[in-house]
C-alpha cells in the first residue's frame, strides 16, 4: 500500500488558514450578527465558552486539510498537470459532494433556514478552497 506523499508544513498552515477564514466569515461586521440571527444564537460575553469550540475546530480542521493533502497528491497522480489546479479542483469536488451535500441533508431534518445552510456552506467552500491553495502552492517534495 502507498501512502500519498503529504507537505506538512502546507497542512499546518492550512489548518490556521481555516481559522483566519472563520475568524473573519464570523465576525459581527461580515456574516456574524447574520449568523447569529438565523441560528438564534446570543453571545454570552465570556471568552472561556469560546475555548472548546475552538480546539475541535483547530483538531478537525488538521484532519481537513490532512485529508485534502492527502486526495491532492492522489489526484496529481492520478490526473497529472498542475498540482495547484489538482488540489484546488479536489477540493471543490469534495466540498460538493461530502460538505455542501450533507450541509443539505442535515438542515432538512434539523429544520435549519436554508440561508443559513447556504451561509454555512459558503463559509467551507472558501475555507476547502484556501486550504487547497495553500496545500497547492507548497506541493511535498519529490512533485
């Protein structure tokens, strides 16, 4: 079995490109107050309930863009050509058809509004998206 060749440093530096991506998608002057109005949501003032949300976040988002890297390099081998355009195209395939389409599933029988479904779909399709082209500019070595 062969394992795909994965730049570490890339998925490190992906994984905090999907927190600066939340960062700013969230923040009250962007899609923030938006969010909060359509998820019902008040913030409680006290930093320290941000704190779990936040870790999950950072350990699911290294498991993203691991597996991004991961499906990159599957995907330049496979196709060949441009490694950026591989991971790019990768990860909009992958948003389609795993994140945006059980975004879908879920919010229909969580009975979400689907402008928060298309808010939250959004916000990952930029972050798949930077992640790929972080990933895609810093291919591993031997590529």
């Amino acid at each position: 079995m062969t394992v795909p060749e994965i730049n570490y440093i890339a998925v490190v530096l992906a994984t905090v490109s999907s927190m600066i991506v939340g960062s700013i998608w969230y923040t009250p002057k962007v899609f923030g107050n938006y969010w909060m109005k359509l998820t019902g949501i008040t913030p409680s003032g006290n930093a320290r309930d941000a704190v779990r949300p936040i870790i999950v976040t950072v350990i699911v988002s290294f498991i993203t863009a691991w597996v991004l890297a991961g499906a990159a390099a599957i995907s330049f081998h496979f196709y060949g050509g441009s490694f950026l355009v591989n991971a790019l195209l990768t990860a909009a395939i992958l948003w389609a058809g795993f994140t945006a389409a059980r975004f879908v599933t879920h919010d229909q029988f969580d009975t979400r509004p689907w402008r928060l479904t298309v808010l939250n779909s959004a916000h990952e399709l930029v972050t798949v998206l930077v992640m790929a082209l972080i990933i895609g500019v810093w291919p591993p070595a031997g590529l």
